[in-house]
C-alpha cells in the first residue's frame, strides 16, 4: 500500500497544524452521537423484554367485596392459564405507594375506592392472545381491565425512534463536514507546497510518490485528531454514566451511555484516521491531474 | 527547416502561448544531437524561460511538433512524462532548493524518486557534492549557504541521476567572475562525459570563453550561430 514514501513537504504550519484539532473535535461530536443512539436503542431493547414479560390486570370496582370476588376469580383463571408463571395481588399499601405521587401524603379516606392491581408475570416461552385473554378476563369479571402497556410503549418506541434518526443524521453531518474540511485543508496544504510538488514533479517524481507523503502527513493528523476526540469523548461518556448511576435505576439509567459497552468506541480513531488519509488522497490526486 | 529523428530532442514550428494571450515562442525550429552544448541568449522577455520551460517538459507546446528521446511530446501520455523528467537534470535560475532539507538530502532527492538504495544514495551523493567542492557542507541548510554553494548543490542535483540532457538557467547569474568560470568549467566537464547541454546566460563573455553554438531568442523568435559565427539573419 505505502511503497515508496518520500516526505519532501516541509513540517506544517499554521493552518494545517489546527486540523488535528477539528478532527478531534468532530470525532468527539460523532463519539458522542453514536454512544447515544446505541444507548437509546439499548435501554428500549430493554423496556420492551421487561414489558413484554409482564402485563397488570385491574379490577375496578366500587364495592369491596365484589371487588374481592372479582379478584380472586381473576386470579384463578390466570393461575390455570398457560403461559402464565404466577399472578399475585399487590397489597394495599403498595398500591396507595403508586398512588400518592397524585394523591399526596395526606391521609385518604378508607371509603375510597381503590382498584386491586394483580401483577402478573408470563413465563416468556408460551405465546398469550392479549385480545383473547383480555374476553376471557371481562367474562370471568366485568370489572378487569388487562393493561398490557402496548400504548405506552408504541409511544415511547416512537420517540425513540426519532431520537436516532436525528443523531444518525448527526452523525452523518460530522462525518461529512469532516471530508469538507480535510478537503479544503489539503487544497489549502497543495496550494502552500505548490513549489515542492512542481520541483518533484519535474526530477520525475511520479503522482503516487506526491500523494504518499500527503497521505502520510493525514494520517497523522487524523491520529492525533482521534486520540484527541476519543479520550474527551471517553472522559465526558464515564462522567455521565457514573452521574446516571447515581440517580439510579429507572428510565434515565437505563438509556444512559454506559462507558463499559463502548470498547468499540476505541475503532473510532482508526476509522477518523483512514477517512482523513483516504479524503487527502483523493484530493490530492484529483489535483495532481490538472498538472503536467 | 527539416528535422530527422535521428537528433535526441527536436523542436519543429514550435509555438507557445499562455491560455489567450499572445504567442511567446513563435515557430521555433532547433534540433539537439547527444553530447551538443548549446548557448541560449536573448533579451529579458524574449522567451528564454519559456523555451527552457518546454525543454525540462514543464509545459507542453501549444502548437509545433516537440520530439524527446524519439518520442513525440503530443502523442505522449502523462503517466509517461515522468520517466522522461528523470532523464534531464534542471538548474533554476533562483536555485529552488527545499529550505528544510540539507544539501545532502536536497542532492540526493533526484535518486531517492529513481529508488536509489541508502547506500547507493550515500555514495553518489558525497561523491558528487565533494567532485562540487562542497564536502564540508553537506549537512548545511540552504540558508545558511552563500549564493555560490547553492548554485553548485543546485547543478550537483541536476546532475546526480547523469541525466541525458541538462538545462540551465542563468546558472551564473547569481556569483561572482571566478565562480561562474569554475561552473562553467563543471558544466563542459559534464558536456565532455556525453550530457547534452543547454546553457541560457546573458553573459556574452562566457559564451565567447566557451566558443559553443548559439539558440538566439528575439521576440519569440529563434535564430541559430555555431561557434564563433554571426547569427544567421540577425544584425550582432
């Protein structure tokens, strides 16, 4: 691939001597994105499986003792159905747990009603009819109703599908304003060496010799540039996770990029690194064309 | 005038003008044989940068018939022009060193394109830049040479590879009587070794001491003298 290299150009100034910066930086924008978007994509993979194994069944009814009725006749037809690994009624007071945050601390008159909650969990491995199951539900009690959070879940599957979109485009657009920028560096680079090029041109160097030692002169940029952009992205990454984790279980942890699922990350210089050199010997060819 | 391929470089109703403008060169007619030495003089703005230009293959002609080596320059395809280059050596008027390399590396760059091996590079190199009087300083930068040392490692480039022809531009205009005659002595030196020679110079003292052919150029125009004659059709 390299044969011969030559590297007759002089040591970079000034402006080619900010590229690594740029691409660092872009790199860090892109580490960023893609961490996110595997995040999200991660963390619904995981709403859906935790959902999937667990419908609630309510029992709305205003009367307590028929309230009861209906609970245990539900709980009955669900324990004898296949597919079902067990069902049990959540007590009162943790039902009054998921309550407060609307009701408040304030002490609830006992006469209220209160629906039953039976949690109920699936084995996993035995397809369920929600539909069928949800008749077979309002059969046995007229008050159940079968939450198999489907609803909320299409919602939030929808946002989060939108998230990604847009950070796939994010991504895009930080990989391709950096082909636009390593493409005007480099014609900016041919353009200062005009002079060291013509000369080699005429001892008889041929194109390929000229373009090695700009390829040469990007890969390092683009190096340097990854390593840059890949150990603040790195840093900013644990710094998150590790504030993630302190809030806790729940829907911010569970779609926070976790630092320890990224080892791939560490591909991303290599592929900053070869995007620059391939871009810069694109350019660089194209150019020399239009010589003698 | 009629020229066989029998001479290694050939102008043929040459002409050359840059994108629209006026023609600069204007149907000039010379042949080169191996081994010739040949003077080319004229006026500032006669075209003498330009005709240089068109014999170490910077430019192409924009009409006439150029022939290199027996190969004609129109039918040439730019992936072979290379090859070519390396067959003739170059000395720039302004010397056109590489700053940041010393006058080893910048002598032994014509090599290093041919992949030249290390010690091949070695040898030739200090060879080349002692036989120039410039042994102790070979690991010197151009910037801190004099005008004189330049001009030699500059004339020491082009000559490395022993190219088949050598061009020259001004080569004595930057140094002073004693060392324009010792370059024009390193230059017959060469010339007596078989490379062909195209000397451009404004310096008429020089072209007498040497007694060679000369190319004249006026106004675009090229008149020829071999040695010690009047140009043919021009008033001295």
């Amino acid at each position: 691939m390299w044969g011969r290299t030559l590297q007759f150009l002089p040591r970079s100034k000034d402006r080619e001597g900010l590229l690594p910066w740029v691409i660092g930086v872009m790199l860090f924008l892109c580490a960023l994105s893609v961490a996110s978007a595997v995040a999200i994509g991660t963390g619904i993979e995981r709403w859906s499986r935790d959902l999937a194994s667990n419908v609630t069944v309510q029992i709305i009814v205003s009367d307590a003792a028929e309230r009861e009725e209906q609970t245990n006749a539900v709980l009955r037809m669900l324990n004898a159905t296949p597919g079902v690994e067990s069902a049990s009624v959540l007590a009162n007071a943790e039902v009054m747990a998921l309550v407060s945050p609307w009701l408040g601390d304030l002490p609830i008159d006992a006469n209220l009603p209160i629906p039953s909650l039976i949690d109920v969990a699936l084995d996993g491995t035995t397809p369920i009819n929600m539909a069928a199951l949800a008749e077979r539900l309002e059969a046995t009690a007229p008050g159940a109703r079968l939450d198999d959070h489907q609803e909320w879940l299409s919602q939030i599957l929808d946002l989060a599908s939108v998230i990604q979109i847009v950070l796939t485009a994010v991504v895009a657009m930080v990989v391709l304003s950096t082909i636009a920028i390593v493409i005007f560096g480099c014609r900016a680079g041919l353009a200062t060496h005009a002079e060291p090029i013509a000369i080699m041109h005429l001892m008889g160097a041929e194109d390929s010799m000229i373009c090695r030692a700009f390829d040469v002169r990007y890969l390092i940029h683009g190096i340097k540039g990854g390593v840059f952009g890949i150990i603040f992205a790195v840093l900013t990454l644990w710094l998150v996770s590790n504030m993630a984790a302190d809030v806790g279980e729940g829907l911010v942890s569970s779609v926070t990029p976790d630092v320890s699922m990224g080892y791939w990350l560490l591909l991303l210089p290599l592929v900053a690194a070869l995007l620059t050199m391939t871009t810069a010997r694109l350019t660089v060819r194209n150019a020399l064309r239009d010589m003698m | 005038m009629k020229l066989g391929l029998d001479y290694m470089i050939t102008f043929e109703n040459v002409g050359m003008r840059y994108d629209m403008g006026a023609e600069i060169l204007q149907d000039v007619s010379f042949a080169l044989d191996k081994g010739s030495f040949h003077f080319l003089v004229g006026p500032s703005g006669a075209g003498k940068t330009t005709l240089l230009k068109l014999l170490y293959l910077a430019h192409r002609p924009s009409r006439g018939l150029v022939n290199f080596f027996g190969k004609d320059l129109a039918s040439l395809e730019r992936e072979e022009l290379p090859r070519l280059r390396r067959r003739i050596g170059v000395v720039f008027q302004d010397f056109r060193l590489f700053d940041h390399l010393t006058a080893f590396e910048n002598v032994a760059l014509p090599l290093r394109i041919k992949g030249a091996s290390r010690n091949q590079v070695a040898d030739h190199v200090e060879e080349l830049l002692s036989w120039v009087g410039l042994e102790d300083r070979m690991h010197a930068k151009p910037a801190t040479l004099s005008g004189g040392e330049k001009q030699r490692v500059a004339i020491a480039r082009a000559v490395i590879n022993k190219p088949d022809l050598l061009v020259a531009d001004e080569p004595t205009g930057n140094v002073d009587p004693e060392m324009s005659r010792r370059l024009m002595h390193l230059f017959v030196e060469l010339n007596k070794i078989g490379t062909t020679t195209v000397v451009a110079t404004h310096d008429e003292t020089l072209v007498k001491a040497i007694g060679a052919p000369v190319l004249s150029l006026n106004k675009g125009k090229l008149s020829h003298r071999e040695a010690g004659t009047a140009f043919d059709g021009e008033a001295q």
